[in-house]
C-alpha cells in the first residue's frame, strides 16, 4: 500500500514523465488504473490526477504574470504549511536561477493543494522537480535540480 497522494506524484514522475514532456496525460483512465494496479488507493489516484489537472490549468495563468520585480509575502495559512527552513530552499533555487519567480508560484501553489501538515526539503524537491518537467521548457534546471536529489538521496544530506 502507498502512503499519499504525493507518493502517487512520484511514482508518476518516475514512470510517466521524462525531462524532456510529459508522457501521459493526466485525463487518461489507463493511468489510473496503472496506478491502482501499483498499489495506490482509488483516493490517493483521483487526488493526484486533480493535482495534475491544476497545475496544468495553472502553468497557463502563471505564465501570464510577471513576477520578476515583486516581493513574496507567505499568507499566515503558508506559513504555517510552509516552513522557514522550505522558505529559504525556495529563495536559494530562485537566487540560483533554478526557478524563476512565476515558477516559485506554481510550486507554493501545489505546495498548498497538498494534504500535508507541514512540507518538507524532500518533499518540496519532488515538487519542484515536478512543476519544472511539466512545463517542459527548461531541461537545464529539471537537471540541477534531479542532481540534487539523486545527491541527496545518496548521501543521506539535504541541501
């Protein structure tokens, strides 16, 4: 049995998507009954594949505003899902181009779509490394970023 509907997200990642595009689209019911058949719960399916459905409504409105000049204030509900240490991973990705403003946005916003109490480093890596490789416009990041993960995984450090 999988734990949640991030887990879901993974798996997907891992098995449906590339960093190139996306190799499923998330309407699909063969995807979900693959991912049933994984193991996952009918819940924790219909849950990601909302998930994906709005990130991709999503990507289309965020990629309309221009975030470059702004100053991100968290809400009190981000902070509290969002802590000050996942607040500064995400400075340092956007400080070291990794992301860009509009993307952060995608991230906070599928950060908070998320059953989670309070997210974490790990958790907010596969998240972002999700939102880059579905808009499959910067390959170069999607790389640094799965480098930081694979690095991370294997050495048991997170950064």
């Amino acid at each position: 049995m999988k734990e949640s509907v991030l887990d879901v997200l993974i798996y997907l990642f891992e098995n449906f998507m590339t960093s190139e595009k996306i190799d499923f689209e998330p309407e699909s019911q063969e995807i979900s009954i693959r991912l049933e058949d994984a193991g996952f719960e009918t819940n924790d399916v219909v849950k990601a594949m909302q998930w994906v459905l709005e990130l991709k409504e999503n990507v289309m409105a965020v990629a309309s505003n221009d975030y470059n000049s702004s100053i991100r204030i968290f809400s009190v509900d981000e902070q509290f899902k969002i802590s000050p240490a996942i607040r500064h991973t995400l400075y340092c990705m956007e400080r070291d181009e990794v992301i860009t403003p509009a993307i952060r946005e995608l991230i906070i916003d599928r950060v908070m779509a998320l059953d989670l109490e309070e997210v974490q480093v790990d958790q907010l890596k596969w998240i972002m490394l999700f939102v880059l490789c579905f808009q499959g416009q910067m390959p170069v990041q999607v790389r640094r970023l799965e480098d930081v993960i694979l690095l991370d995984s294997q050495n048991g450090t997170l950064h």
